[in-house]
C-alpha cells in the first residue's frame, strides 16, 4: 500500500499566492505527510493480524501440527495417586480372535487401538464396524506387512492409503495413523518419511514389546513382561491378536490399572509423536 498515491487533494491542489493562506497549506501539507504513512502502517497491521487468524484457523499440515507435550498433558493426580496413561495396540487383525478381544475389553471396561491389515478387513467386515462401535481406534498396519515390499520396494504409503479406503467404507472415518510392521527404524527412510508427511499420515511405534510373539505358551509371561515394564507417564504396549495375548488381557488390564494406568486411544486431535527414528512431523 502506497499512501502518497491515494488520491488525497490535501496539499496537492494549486498553490494561492496570499501569504497567510501559504502558512495554512504548508501546515496542511505537513500534516498530511506526517499522518499517511501512520495510518497506512496502521492499516497494515489490522489486515495482516487478520491473515494470521486466519492461518491458525486451517492449519492442515502435518509439520504445523504442535508436538503436544505428554508429560504435562496427560499426567494428573488423583487422591494422590497419579494418573498415567497406557495404550493397548492390537497388531496384525482382524482375525477370528478379534471379537473375543473385544468381549474381554469390555467386560474390564477398557479402549485399544487396532491396527488393521487391509486383506484381513475383507473377511471381517462386521467385527470392524463393531470395533468402530465400540469405541476403539482402528488405525492401519498395510496389505502384505512385508519388509521388502513395504521399504526397499517403497510401497508403504500405497499400501496404507488402500486400507485407509477400505476402514473408511466401514466405518465412515478414514484413520490417519499407522503402525509399520517391524517398527520404524531402520526401515522407514527420509524419503519414505517425506511421502508419509505428504499424505498426511502418522506413525507410531510402541514403548513396551509384549514380547507376546515369544511367549506363545504363557499368558503368564506376556502379563509379566506388560506389568514389570510400564513405568513411563505414557506407555505404548504392543500387542498381537494371537491365543496367549487374549489370556494375558485381563491380568494386563488389572496390573496396569494397578499402577495407576488409565487406558486411552490414539486422538488424531492431539497427536503425541512416538516413532524411534524420531522424525518430528510423522
Ligand atoms: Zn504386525
């Protein structure tokens, strides 16, 4: 904005030759001088304050979205006992497992996060929609969970886009995080994080290994491994839809309830990063 080209007469029309009118045009010219620029930096202002509300209004990129901080956010105390936070994260479903899965969370009275193979959705369409039902996160862990395929082959994005469709024909939402089969790092590259950024989706890794994978006979020790474990404000418990990892549920839930965790599940709204390769934006 220019404010010497704004069309103002005041001072620009003909000069009078009387010597008394020349001291009034001079002081006239002066202030109008003096005012322009002011009120133009004034304007200026109030209109570039209005753009940034404005951008503060549609944040929609990933990298714009501020890193909550989790400690503070999450941790409170109660009766003097304080509150943590655990995630239950059920890997691999849905499976013929899945529905007893939800039965026991809900008879403890517990939300989980379950992330789903695109080929698996297929076969258990109605189990997603009572997933969704009842309350659980349903976030997507790809079509063939192959390492090759997913890293070197670079189809990570790809794949997860396909299964975001399909969960968002069930359920009417289309999730935005992700679970990379065999964790982030080292598989999940700069340029395969870049692509994730660019399709806005995010990542999670897990804090505590069940080691439910290992423990195939004893629920007993997949339990322990849980319980001992957690000693973070936040805990994320990796989990398998597998025999062993049902059995161990409800000495999982009462022993972490124990230590004074609540159980969450994953809110897009309030995205804590947690990936071990530690990119910021995923
Ligand atoms: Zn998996």
């Amino acid at each position: 904005m220019d404010s010497y080209n704004s069309g103002n007469p005041i001072g620009l029309g003909p000069r009078h030759r009387k010597p008394k009118r020349k001291y009034v045009a001079k002081l006239f010219i002066f202030l109008a001088l003096l005012l322009l620029p002011i009120g133009g930096y004034v304007i200026y202002q109030y209109l570039s304050s209005n753009q940034q509300q404005t951008a503060v209004k549609s944040v929609q990129s990933l990298s714009e979205v501020p890193v909550a901080n989790l400690d503070k956010a999450r941790v409170e105390k109660w009766n003097g006992i304080t509150k943590k936070v655990a995630y239950l994260t059920f890997e691999d479903g849905p499976t013929a497992l899945t529905s007893d899965i939800l039965q026991s969370l809900k008879e403890q009275n517990a939300k989980a996060t379950f992330f789903l193979m695109g080929p698996n959705i297929n076969q258990q369409a109605n189990v997603v929609r009572t997933m969704s039902n009842d309350g659980h996160y349903i976030g997507l862990h790809s079509e063939t969970h192959d390492y090759d395929t997913l890293y070197e082959k670079k189809q990570y994005v790809p794949e997860m886009l396909r299964v975001q469709k399909q969960i968002k024909q069930l359920t009417g939402h289309a999730p935005l995080l992700t679970r990379p089969p065999y964790g982030s790092s080292p598989s999940i590259t700069k340029s395969i994080a870049k692509e994730i950024e660019r399709a806005n989706l995010r990542v999670w890794d897990w804090s505590i290994d069940s080691m439910d994978w290992y423990y195939k006979d004893s629920a007993k020790e997949v339990a322990k491994t849980v319980i001992d474990r957690a000693e973070d404000p936040v805990e994320i418990i990796l989990l398998h839809e597998q025999p062993q990892t049902l059995r161990a549920l409800p000495a999982i839930i009462a022993g972490l309830k124990k230590k004074g965790y609540q159980f969450s599940i994953y809110d897009e709204d309030f995205h804590i990063p947690y990936n071990f390769s530690k990119y910021p934006n995923l």
